[in-house]
C-alpha cells in the first residue's frame, strides 16, 4: 500500500514522559476522542488522579515493572506494537505473529525523557544519580515508533500536542507528512539526548572530576531560518540555534520588522550584542561595520549616547548595525533616520511609535533582544576549519582597571583610569590586531584587524581626524602587548596621555620608557584579547 497521502486514525496510546507539561489536557483530548491510553509509572498516576482512565503498561504487558522502573516498556507487546506493519500484502507475517502474541498496534507514542540535562547541572550532583538519569526504554521505543512513521506518530515535544489533538479530530486521523515531520524531529530528540550523555562521560575518561573538552563533541542546533546567500551572494546560507538560547543572545532575540536578515546582518548583530554588553550598564550605543565596532559610547541617556557613537566614525556608521541596552522611542527613531541609513537595530524593546517611524525605511531591520544580562554568562564558541573544529571558552574575562599595574612614573588621573576601562571593554571586541582612542565615555578612533599594531594606531588617528575628533587628551587601549615602542611613540605623536594594554613583551621596559619620556601613564592588565 502507499503510504503516502494515508491518514492513519489513532486507536490506541501509549504515554510515558518525564516533563509531564501539558499531559492531562493531551490525555484528555484523546479520551474524548475514544483512544485507548496505556501508560507507566508516574505518567500513569498523573492521569489516573485526574479522572482519566488509563491501563497501565504492567497491566497490558503481563509483566511487572521492575529493578527501580528500570525495566518498564522493554517488552515485545510494546515493541511489538509500535513496530508491526499492518495492511500491507508484503508485510503479513507482522500481523500473524501480532495475533499469535497478543500484541496490540499502538498508534501514538508520546515520550519525552529522563532529565539528564538538568541533573548534570545539578551542584554536587553524584556520578550514580546521573547514571540513574539516562533513560534507556524512552529512547528505544521513539526510535522504534519514529521507524515505522508509516504507520506510528511519535509525539516527543509538549508544543505540538495541540497540533496533534486538533489533527486528529478534524481529519480523523494524522497525515503521512505529520508522521514524517515528527519522526524526524523524533530522531533529533534522542540524538540530542545521547550527545548530551556522551559528552559528560566522555568529559570523565575515567577521572572522578569533570574534564574541560569531552573526548567525543556533540552538539546540536535548530534551523531558523534559510538565508538570501551568506558572506557572499554565490554561497547559500542558514540560520541555526541552540535549543535553549540564552537571554539577550541573536539566537533568542526576534524580528519586528523590516526585509529579512542576511548572515552578514546576523553576524554584525552579535557583533554589536557582544560589545554592547561588555560596555554597559550605563546607557549605551554600540554601531558595527563589517564586525566591527566602528563607534560606541556610554552617556546619561541613550540618544546622547548615540549621537557620540555616531560622532566616531559617521562615514563608517552609514548601512552599519546599531546596537542599544535601553528602550528605543520615537524620539530615538526621529534621531536616527535624521543622522543616517542603518542596516539593522537591535534593542531590549522598541515601542509603536518608533516602529512606525522606522516603517518608512522598509528595508531596515528591527531586532528586539529582549532583556540583556549584566555579565556574559560563560559558554565556549566553535570555529569551523578544514577537516575539524576549535573549540574554546568564550572571552568573558575582564580586568579591573581601578587594580591594575601601574608601570610608569606618572599615575593615571581618574577621568584617564574610567576612559581606560571603556576602551578597553570595546578593544575586546574589535579585530585584532586592535587600537582604540577614547575619551569621555566616546571611542575617538579605532584601528581594527591589522598585521601592524602601528599601523592600527595609525589609522585609528586618522579615523579620529576624520570625524573631526581631537585626540588630544584621549586614552589609547591595545588588545594585546606592544613589541617594540614605536607605538608608544605613535601615540603620543597623536597627543594620547594614557594607554592600557596587557604586557607581557620582552621589550616592555622599552615600551615603559618611551611612555616616561613621553609623560604618558601606562597601566598593564596581564590579559590580552586577541579576537580573530
């Protein structure tokens, strides 16, 4: 028989899940329906407590459950059920042997498992509790019902019962293309699962502690979204997520308007997120080109910080992505459109009445991130290369400058130490090799993603005249050691007075001479920030 356009009714359930979200109103749904509902354990006493009547799965199986709920669904009549092929010419010895047996076919397999995710992030969580957490009879029996999708629909997320129900109900029965839609996301549900297992025992290799990298690396993400093209309009692109992005990241934050997102658009979006949340919580602008950020500030309000964001490089900041940690009003919108055309906004909210300012740009993007955390929680960031992955911690490290060392004659005043800890957030997040000018809460000039960090200081003086900027009297930040001191010497030709940077070079008594001589206060932090 073909399969392909059937819909098969749903006579009989079978319900066995850990997050037990949503079970009863599904459960309930069906019996209504006149479906008979098998279950086990505490799914089992879940129902029956409300009102529903349920066969336990001992009780259809003849077998009791066992060793702790260890063995439970381990059983032909189950197995048996969701995998038997029925009314198929080809496939009669299924039936035969399902009658001989006594095994019932089983329409609907709804299943999710054991919380092993959440047990490993437990504090003080033991090995032998996390050991109890891998479920074992969940993952075979949605493997085996999203097998025989032809016939069996395997339910495996608490979103789609409402789907599932008002299928049923209207059409009498689920589609192939719902069976096969599910059976997929089925096999990503246990995949995940498994991933998820074996990159914390793997993480072990037999220690009693828990490595930093697993031996094997899992990961998995959600498609969100296809793409126009990537970097480039000749390479085809798509957005990916993690399951459960976390708060104020591109991966949670939604679209409220404008033409649909490009990679580029996605990426100078993060870029923005990233800088921005290192430089609050102050009112802040964060404006990005290419990566980049090409100006940012911190002020009372937002729209006097971005009017200094602007102010540090308007010629870069045309088709750039802004980036804001505040609400973003009509006012803000009024400012923005009279200053300049802007790819993609992004902010924790937008109100109406700017939405319907920017409406008349219908090709910008606006972004709503939501809330945005006060620290970068830690995660660790992957890049792709030719025949494998680098895998590290993010950078989330931070120095405060009001403790760090001090290597020259001169101290640094206090208004040069606080322009010091604002360049040297945003350098974070510039390209290597990376220089920023600062002054006042505003970057003066930035010199990103150079081979020279001369030239770097260079051209962030030049960007500083550009904009018509003094740098006179700002503060320069370097994202890593200097080697040699012609960039001290570069930065006081530009009229810097105070500089940060990591140390750690074999010239730097040099480097600290040449600030001396040139009456500059330098103050080494001993953490770089090489961002590539």
């Amino acid at each position: 028989m073909n399969y392909d356009n059937q819909r098969v009714p749903i006579r009989r359930a079978l319900l066995s899940v850990s997050d037990k979200t949503q079970i009863e109103y599904l459960a309930k749904g069906l019996q209504r329906s006149g479906v008979e509902i098998l279950s086990t354990g505490g799914t089992a006493k879940v129902l029956k407590a409300a009102g529903i009547k349920v066969t336990d799965i001992s009780d259809y199986t003849e077998f009791p459950e066992m060793m702790d709920g260890r063995i439970k669904t381990l059983h032909p009549r189950v197995h048996g059920g969701l995998l038997g092929r029925l009314n198929n010419a080809e496939t009669d010895d299924d039936q035969s042997v399902m009658d001989e047996h006594g095994i019932k076919p089983i329409d609907l397999l709804v299943v999710n498992l054991y919380p092993f995710e959440a047990t490993i992030k437990k504090p003080d969580v033991t090995l032998q509790e996390v050991i109890e957490n891998i479920d074992i009879g969940g993952p075979a029996m949605i493997r085996a019902g999203a097998k025989n999708h032809q016939r069996v629909t395997v339910v495996v997320d608490p979103e789609d019962y409402e789907r599932l129900l008002e299928e049923n109900k209207t059409y009498k029965g689920i589609s192939f293309d719902s069976r096969f839609e599910m059976a997929g996301k089925a096999f990503a549900h246990t995949a995940r699962y498994d991933g998820i297992i074996a990159n914390y025992l793997t993480a072990r290799r037999g220690t009693p502690e828990e490595l930093d990298f697993p031996q094997y690396l899992s990961q998995q993400f959600i498609h969100r979204s296809e793409l126009r093209y990537g970097e480039n309009p000749h390479q085809k692109a798509a957005f990916y997520i993690e399951p459960n992005p976390p708060e104020g990241s591109i991966g949670a934050s939604y679209q409220v308007q404008g033409i649909a997102l490009s990679y580029n658009n996605i990426n100078d979006a993060d870029a923005a997120l990233s800088c921005l949340k290192e430089v609050g919580p102050e009112p802040a602008c964060v404006i990005v080109k290419h990566a980049n950020p090409c100006g940012v500030a911190v002020e009372s309000d937002i729209e006097l910080a971005y009017l200094k964001a602007y102010a540090g490089d308007p010629t870069s900041a045309f088709g750039g992505v802004l980036a804001f940690n505040r609400t973003v009003t009509e006012k803000t919108a009024e400012l923005i459109l009279s200053k300049q055309f802007a790819e993609v906004l992004i902010a924790p909210e937008i109100t109406d009445e700017a939405l319907k300012i920017f409406a008349t740009k219908k090709r910008m993007r606006i972004i709503c991130c939501s809330s945005l955390p006060d620290r970068v929680k830690p995660w660790q960031s992957f890049k792709r290369v030719s025949g494998g992955v680098l895998v590290q911690d993010a950078d989330t490290g931070m120095v405060d400058v009001e403790t760090a060392k001090v290597v020259t004659k001169r101290q640094p005043t206090e208004a040069e130490l606080n322009d010091m800890a604002f360049a040297w957030k945003v350098a974070k997040w510039v390209k290597s090799n990376a220089i920023v000018y600062a002054k006042d809460g505003q970057t003066i000039g930035i010199g990103a993603g150079q081979m020279s960090r001369v030239v770097s200081a260079r051209i962030a003086a030049m960007k500083a005249d550009d904009a018509g900027l003094k740098v006179a009297g700002s503060v320069m930040a370097s994202d890593a050691f200097f080697p040699f001191r012609d960039g001290i010497d570069t930065a006081a030709q530009a009229g810097i007075t105070a500089i940060i940077q990591p140390g750690g070079s074999k010239k730097d008594p040099e480097t600290i001479a040449a600030a001396n001589e040139h009456n500059i206060a330098m103050v080494f932090t001993e953490m770089r920030h090489f961002n590539h």
